[in-house]
C-alpha cells in the first residue's frame, strides 16, 4: 500500500507557511539551524506556525499499518530534495518514505497529480497497487467517473484532522480486508 501525501493542507493548514527571500549573506547569517532546513534550493525561506504540526498524528494513524510506503506528492518536492523532504517528518513517517512523485506540467493542471501518481508507478516498473492519497485539492484528481476514490479529501485549512485520521484508517482497514 502506498500513501501519496501532500504537506500543504495536510499535514498543516495551507496557510501555515510564508515564503521569504534570504538571499543575502546578512538574512542568513541571522537564521539559526533549525530555520536553516527551510531554505528552498532557490533561496527561499519557509516559515510559519505549525509547519507540520499534524504529522504526529498521521503517524499515529499509521502505526497499525506497517506495511503502507509514503510517496512524497507536495509541491516541496520541487524545492527540497528527498533527505530533506524526510527531515522535516517525524522519524515514524520519515522511514515509511520511499520516493518522490515526478513533477507532470499540463495547462490547466487537472488531474495533475493522478498524472503524476501514474507516472510514478510506471517508471519505478512497479505494477499498480493499492494505493491512497491524502491532499486538499480534488482538482488534481480528477478522472473520467469525477474524483478518484482513492482520493481522501481534506479541508486545507485544517488540514490532517482527528475525523481525517479515522477515515484514513477504515480505507487502510478495508484494504487489508482485501488482500
């Protein structure tokens, strides 16, 4: 089983993070570690309250689950790379990460990430399995019957919620129950 996850929406409210130029040398020597692993590759520092604060709980969630892999689906995957990505998680999510998904550009971007997922799985020559996203934009998933049903739709300002989490756990129990 495979988890997509989003950040942005999920695993904190998609309001949370504010980009800001750190370019200088002065910005930057200003900054202490910690908000050192939020500079993008292309300068930018991301800050914020409660980046990430729900990722405990998506951890928790998946506890049971041992056997569900995370393929990274945020648009951080543009600026950050994978160790990074998995730096920012708790060590409880960070291990269950396995890859990122390509980056796909089409001109309207709906179904961008369904696009994306199915890329993913084409050229890491996996044959598709079971698999569930969590993100906050339905737009992204949209396919010829409407919204995926793989697709577990958030509230992008609240993000991974309590509610979130028991739904994310019956789709994990009813999958099981497949196999």
């Amino acid at each position: 089983m495979i988890l997509f996850l989003d950040f942005d929406g999920v695993l904190h409210g998609n309001e949370a993070g504010l980009e800001l130029n750190v370019r200088n040398a002065v910005s930057l020597q200003s900054l202490t570690n910690e908000q050192r692993r939020f500079i993008t590759c292309d300068g930018r520092l991301i800050v914020g309250e409660n980046l990430f604060g729900h990722a405990d709980r998506l951890a928790m969630a998946l506890e049971p689950y041992p056997d569900v892999r995370i393929v990274i689906t945020s648009t951080w995957r543009i600026h950050f790379e994978l160790e990074a990505l998995k730096a920012f998680l708790p060590a409880a999510l960070a291990d269950r990460v396995v890859g990122i998904t390509p980056q796909v550009f089409s001109r309207d971007g709906v179904s961008q990430r369904l696009r994306e997922i199915d890329l993913y799985f084409s050229r890491n020559n996996r044959v598709l399995e079971p698999w569930i996203a969590l993100d906050d934009q339905d737009w992204l998933f949209f396919c010829g019957e409407g919204v995926a049903p793989y697709l577990i739709l958030l509230d992008g300002k609240e993000g991974f919620t309590d509610a979130a989490a028991v739904v994310l756990r019956q789709r994990l129990r009813e999958v099981d129950e497949l196999e």
